[in-house]
C-alpha cells in the first residue's frame, strides 16, 4: 500500500529517452521501497523492477505459496509414486459425482489417466507413467497439490 | 463523482485500473484474495480488502464475498476488469442494490450479451448477419445439433467469453467426450455447465470492433485483429485488423456501432466477428460487455485511454469523443506473454520469477504486475504481461516487435516469449491477414 505511486510507465520512457541522448548505458534506482534497472541492450532499452526487497520478502512468499513447494519424495515406502506434474487442484474424477478414473486395486498402464490437475483453469490430465495396481490414495479430490507431491502409491506388479 | 474505487480483479488489469483512477484523482481499493495480498498491485493500491482464500471460486469469483468487502471499504464504484465478475449481471444487480456504481453496462445490456444465445438473436433482431448454430443442453441434444451443423463443428460455453470451455469437434466419434470437458470447463470457469453449437469456419479471421456508448450514442475506436490464436485463446492481437478491403472493414464499424445503438449501450464494450478470409464475409460472434486483455492497441493507434472512458460513462457523463476525432493513425500489435511451457504443450508453470527483463523505451508498452522475485500462484489464469508495440505502419511494428521480444527476459517460470520469436519472424506474419488456422501451421519443434 502507498501514498504515491512509484514511476509512471510514462516516466519510464522520459527517462529512456534522456539516456538514450546521452552517453550512459545503465540507471539504477534504489528506493525502500523498489530497485528499476534501466539498461541499454542493442538497439533498445530493458527496465527490470523487483520489489522483493519491500516488506514480504521473497522467502516468505516462498513457503506460503504452494507454486513454489519444491518436489516431494520420489517413492512413498520404497513403493514407486506417481507424482503431480504440476500444482493445481487434484481432481479424481472427470465431473462431480462420476466415478473415479481408478481406485485402490486398479491396475494402472503408463497411459493410464488417473486424475485431473485444474491449474490456471485449465484442466490437465494426469497420466500414471507406470505400470503397477493402485495400492493407496494420497491425494484428497478437491484439495490443492503442490508440483511433484504424491498422489497415488503404486504396488510393483505380480505377475 | 467516482471517489473511491474497488477493483475487483488482479494481475496486470488491476495495476491497469489503479494506474488510471490515480491520475483521475480516484482512491483505489484493491480486493484481492490471500493468495495475492503481496502482489504488486496490493502494494501500489491505496488499500487493499481480503476478498477471500485462494481459490477464485471463493474470492474473485465469489459476488456476496466482494460486494460485502467493497461495501466495508465504503467504495462507491467497483470496476471489475475482464474475467471473473466482469460479466455477471447477477454481481451488477448486486453493487446497485449495495448503492455501489458497476462499471459497466446496463444489467439489460450485461444479460443481452452475456448469454450467447440471448446475444445472437439480439444480433439478429439488430440486422446482423450471425453463424448457424444453437444450444445443446445434454448429449443427447448436442448429436441433434451437430447433425444440423455438420463437422467440424465448435463447442462454446454460453456464459463464455476469452475462449474458455471452447473446443473443436472434427467426428462424430469425439462429440460426447469433448462435451463432457466443455462442459466442465464451462462449470468451473463461469459457473455454467451449458454450451452451445456453431458451425465451424475454417479460413475465418478474428475481426473484432471496439465501441463505447453513453446510452444515448456509440462510437467505434476501430477493429482490432485477433486471429492468432492457439485453441481459442488469443496470442497475438493487432490494431487495426490489416488487409481488409476499405469497404469491408467500414461494413465491420458500422454494424458493430449499429448493434452498441440498438442495446442503448453504456460503456466499453466489443463486437466480435468471424470474416471469412477470402470473401470478407462476416458474421456476429459475441459482445464482450468489458474491457477487452487486448485493449492497449486500440489505444495506442487512437490515444483515447479505455479506462478513464469506462469511468465517465460509469459517473454518467455524455461521451465526450466525437466519432470524427477518433481516427486511429499507425498500427500497433500486442502480445500475451503467458506463463506456460509452450514446448510441452503449453503446460501452465507457475511459480517465482527469479528475473524479469521488459523492453522499454519509445513505442514500446508493457503492462504487467510481475516484476524480479514476483509469485505466478497457480489458482488464475497464466497471464503475467502484455507487451504492445506501435509504429507508424504495420512494418515498423512488426520490426520493433521482433525487437522488443529479443531484449525480453524472463526466467524461473517458462514462458510463451519463445513462441512469440517464433511469430514475429514468421512471414506468413510479416505479411500480415492470417486466418485462425496459422498457429497450426507455425513450424516450431
């Protein structure tokens, strides 16, 4: 929150323009609240803003946001897992009140689709890329999964 | 008067909003979710109001949650971007009854357009010439329908807009999977399971035109062109529309102007067209009842700022543009820089962006909110920014484009900036007057 805005797109471009009739090559402006880089490249110009260094910091939003959650563990017991390839909602079924695409005692083949990931409104198969049966079920349909979380345990199978 | 502003968006449209109320002296409230309360346009707002979790369904999406923060904030006007609310009439119905301004149209205007079957026969009733098709409520309607249109055919969401719930059925074989998957999309994105069939035009351009209306008036600001596109959603978008014979394209403002007249229209609003590519024949796809993501080239090519028209149309003032005035001059071309891996099938990858180079400087135009450091939270849409660029014609844009993309640098989350390389140096491109089937032709690995 601010009692003035920072630097106008506007202003950006005043101030590309008085580099630019001059013999700098790089403007860098630290305030408390902001870093702009405006550096010369070639025939044009780039601005870089972070505001990372202003109140929440990089970190925190780090762990408070499940975008960035780095990958889980890659067996669940020294069983393989089929892992989320990316975060969204854990769908596991194709609409509300059908069945599930598998269940625990399900066999599963590499193509086999074993849920949904809803991210950024779409909806992305998720593909089992193994062969095996459905052993147990991590993730709870509805509920937000982070990239690489485990979804389903998969047993070797007996042949 | 506008005192104090709620914007009931995020991402790149909200900084937009707030950017322009400031300068008309407004205050700005932004409602944002928890997932958001760092974002950049939380920081440059004048407040900001929790609308809720993470999850749009239960913030932006949510009417009860934003009127009820808005009307804490005390703001006596809410300007719902595009998407989420933008659309809903339900949430317009809402603000007046809170004593709150909707910026934007008439709730009449909003149901009119917002239900696309609603909005065809209106179209129809206004003299234009629209795409055979109808609604599909179940499967079992959806076979009658296809049998009628023939294949392909496209399925569309009838609270739909921004090509969400869209897909293309090219069998039969497909039809009732496709359904299924249009359905649910349509559900989550509008909360609207139903959808409706059209008939599906292959070498069809994305015409559209941008109008704004006091209620007593319209005027056109000129088309935009909106052909490249990847399963509906738009990638690339041009001002104005190029290689359109002169009598097609004053056909195209006019009848956009004739339908914006024939609604009393009030406010922003877009005329969406599919032109045949070799005849120029058109027909009447949709009215967006907003602010369109691709805006800034309408502005840059007439200088008029949307934004701070949508605001005094909102505060009742008469339009204060002459039709006259409005000559847009040069051309300008935006693209949508998404956070996807285009090469892995346009995968959504969300996450932090550890570094963000724009381009700047002279006939360069970026809006975005993601800046070094910033979070792409994966509940929205993959939008980080948009990068628009003018010129005096379509060439110079063309070539300040291709330059502006080789000094743009993003890194931690993948991005479409390659694709857009890939675009701008295609010739079918530099030519200029692709139809939608141009993505599918682009050689890219």
């Amino acid at each position: 929150m601010s009692e003035l805005l920072p630097l106008t797109p506007e202003d950006v471009a005043a101030i590309v323009a008085i580099l630019d009739g001059s013999n700098y090559d790089r403007l860098e402006l630290n305030t408390g609240r902001f870093t702009l880089r405006v550096v010369r490249d070639g025939a044009g110009w780039t601005q870089e803003w972070d505001w990372s260094l202003s109140a929440a910091s990089a970190g925190l939003e780090r762990a408070a946001n499940p975008a960035v959650v780095e990958a889980g563990e890659a067996e669940h017991d020294g069983r393989p897992l089929i892992r989320s390839p990316l975060p969204g909602i854990f769908y596991r079924a194709p609409q509300p009140g059908a069945p599930p695409f598998v269940d625990v005692g399900d066999r599963v083949a590499p193509d086999t689709v074993i849920g949904i990931i809803e991210t950024m409104k779409l909806m992305n198969p998720v593909h089992a890329g193994m062969t095996g049966v459905v052993e147990a079920i991590l993730a709870e349909n509805g509920t937000m999964v982070a990239n690489g979380e485990g979804l389903i345990v998969v047993a070797e199978d007996a042949v | 008067m506008i005192r104090r502003l709620f914007v009931a968006n995020r991402g790149e449209i909200a900084l937009r909003i707030i950017r322009t109320a400031r300068r008309m002296g407004i205050v700005t409230i932004l409602g944002a979710s928890e997932a958001d309360r760092d974002s950049l346009p939380a920081k440059l707002a004048d407040e900001v109001a929790i609308v809720g979790p993470a999850p749009s369904s239960q913030s932006y999406l949510s009417v009860d949650a934003v009127i009820a923060a808005a009307k804490a904030s005390r703001a006596d006007a809410i300007h719902p971007g595009y998407g989420f609310l933008s659309e809903n009439a339900a949430f317009a119905r809402a603000a007046a009854a809170a004593g709150i301004t909707f910026v934007g149209p008439d709730v009449a205007s909003l149901e009119a357009m917002g239900d696309k079957l609603m909005a065809r026969r209106v179209a129809i009733e206004a003299g234009l010439p629209v795409v055979p098709g109808g609604e599909a409520a179940t499967r079992e309607e959806a076979r009658l329908r296809a049998g009628e249109v023939g294949y392909p055919l496209l399925l569309k969401a009838v609270s739909g807009g921004g090509g969400r719930g869209m897909k293309r059925v090219d069998r039969e074989a497909d039809l009732d999977s496709l359904i299924d998957m249009a359905m649910s999309e349509a559900q989550a994105a509008f909360g609207d399971p139903r959808i409706y069939i059209e008939r599906y035009i292959a070498r069809g351009r994305h015409v559209e035109v941008q109008v704004l209306g006091d209620g007593a008036g319209a005027i056109n600001l000129g088309t935009r062109d909106c052909s490249i596109q990847r399963r509906f959603q738009k990638l690339v978008e041009e001002a104005p529309a190029p290689c359109i014979p002169d009598d097609r394209h004053e056909a195209l403002l006019q009848a956009a102007v004739r339908l914006a007249t024939h609604l009393s229209y009030r406010g922003a609003g877009t005329v969406e067209f599919l032109v045949d590519a070799e005849t120029f024949d058109f027909y009447f796809l949709e009215m967006n009842a907003r602010i369109q993501v691709e805006h800034p080239v309408t502005e840059a090519v007439t200088g008029v700022d949307l934004i701070e028209q949508q605001l005094l149309i909102a505060d009742h003032q008469p339009l204060g543009l002459d039709q006259r005035a409005v000559k847009p001059r040069g051309h300008a071309i935006e693209v949508r820089i998404n956070a996807e891996d285009w090469r892995a099938d346009f995968r959504p990858s969300a996450g932090q962006i550890s570094r963000a180079v724009w381009p700047a400087g002279e006939h360069v135009r970026v809006d975005t909110h993601l800046a070094s450091g910033g979070v792409v939270p994966p509940y929205y849409d993959s939008l980080i920014g948009k990068l628009i660029v003018s010129g005096a014609s379509r060439e110079d844009a063309v070539a300040r484009l291709a330059a502006a993309l080789e000094r743009l640098q993003i890194e931690g989350v993948s991005t479409t900036v390659g694709l857009h390389r890939l675009i701008a140096a295609d010739p079918r491109f530099v030519r200029g007057g692709v139809d939608t089937r141009f993505f599918e032709g682009l050689s890219h690995g």
